[in-house]
C-alpha cells in the first residue's frame, strides 16, 4: 500500500480570495515503511503573503522571488501523488488549495487520482473533546517536535507520519520498541535500515498454572466448550 503524507504553506486561509500555495511537502511511505522519496517544492504565488500567514510559516515573498509557479511544478507533483492515499491533517484546507492551483491549469482534482484520509477526523473519533492539533498529536503520543518553531511542510509531513503510525497501531510510541535500527556496515558505506531483532518473552511457571486455571473455568462453565483447550489439545 503505497501512502503519501502532504502538506502545504499557504499565503492565507481561504483559495476563494485568490489565495495560493507558497509550499507543498509530499513524503513516501509503502507498507508503513518510509521509503525516502519526497517530493518538496517552494512555489512562487504571483501575489502577496497575509501577514498573519507569514507569522505562521515565516516565509517571505522576497525568498520566493525566482522559485518556480505551481504551473511549473503540477505535472511533477501529479505524477508524485497518482494513485497513493493522500494522508493530510485538516485535508479540506489542503485540498481546497490543491484543486483551485488545478483549476487554474484545467487538471482533474486531487480527489480523482488519490484516496484522502483526513487525520484531523481521525484524531477526533479517537480523541474526542481534546486538542488535536499536529503539536498536541505529538505530545499525546510522545513525539519529538521541538524543531517545529514555525510551520513548515517538509518537517510538518515527517511530524504526520509519525502521528499517523503511532494512531494507527493502537499504542503510543513509548510502549513500542522502534522496529528497525541504523546499520552502517554496508559495502558502498551508505546508511541502511537493519530489522531490531524480535524480542520474545516467554510466560513464568506462575503464569502458565494461573492460564490453566482460567481456561479450566471457562471449559466448566461452558460445559467443556472451551475451544482453546480444544485447540492445545489438537497440536
């Protein structure tokens, strides 16, 4: 399953006062893997930052002076995201931006080459009645955000598939162990991910007699339809 995290700066909050992408970040992930593809691109948007925007992101319309127009960028981009699922937190801003830069150029909407997955839901049905912002995201699950002083996408996408993996397996970060460790022994003496060795921890005698025990009662009370006693029986 391939999987793409997206982000984008803005020069402010709504696309039907002709507002325009400055940013957008794209980072790769199959089979919840980083690959290490990205796609990242500063755009210049033919028109002035809102100050308020500016104080969110700090980018400037002088840093964006020779950087290239969303034309110059959309057949990259497209071809980055076809046929992934778009995961976005508050995907209807990044959305809304995304398709009205289309428009311009009279290309289909994001929505008809990708699957969206909003994490804003998501974190909602699973966090109801707290804060879900990106920065609560990763206190709540102990991730390290301290870098993100300003809003960027790069390093806001980087933050969202770690926010994104810790909701999606069902517990934080600190009861996982992290499931792959740097090597750096290769050949050519690149950096490589090795698999962190499984950790197995077998059950005490006390725990195996007490498992017995609760398995006993329950064949009792089921008048000897405990089907796990069926299936040790089996083996």
């Amino acid at each position: 399953m391939r999987q793409i995290f997206l982000d984008t700066e803005t020069t402010g909050l709504d696309p039907r006062q002709g507002h325009r992408i400055i940013e957008v970040a794209c980072i790769e992930m199959v089979n919840r893997r980083p690959t290490g593809h990205h796609l990242h691109k500063y755009v210049n948007p033919e028109r002035e930052i809102d100050a308020g925007a500016a104080a969110v992101h700090g980018i400037t319309l002088d840093f964006l002076a020779d950087k290239p127009k969303f034309a110059d960028i959309a057949d990259e981009f497209l071809e980055f995201i076809n046929g992934a699922e778009l995961i976005i937190h508050n995907a209807p801003f990044d959305i809304g931006f995304l398709n009205a830069e289309l428009r311009r150029l009279d290309r289909v909407p994001v929505e008809t080459l990708c699957r969206v997955t909003d994490t804003l839901r998501m974190a909602k049905d699973l966090h109801p009645g707290k804060r879900n912002s990106l920065d609560a995201l990763c206190e709540r699950y102990d991730i390290d955000n301290a870098q993100r002083t300003l809003h960027g996408a790069l390093l806001d996408t980087e933050l969202l598939a770690e926010v994104f993996l810790a909701m999606t397996r069902g517990q934080n970060a600190l009861m996982i162990e992290p499931e792959f460790v740097p090597r750096t022994n290769d050949l050519d003496g690149k950096p490589r991910q090795a698999r962190k060795p499984i950790v197995v921890c077998h059950a005490s005698e006390e725990e195996v007699q007490l498992h017995d025990q609760v398995l006993a009662g329950i064949n009792k009370e089921t008048k000897g339809g405990c089907v796990w006693l069926a299936a040790e029986s089996s083996t």
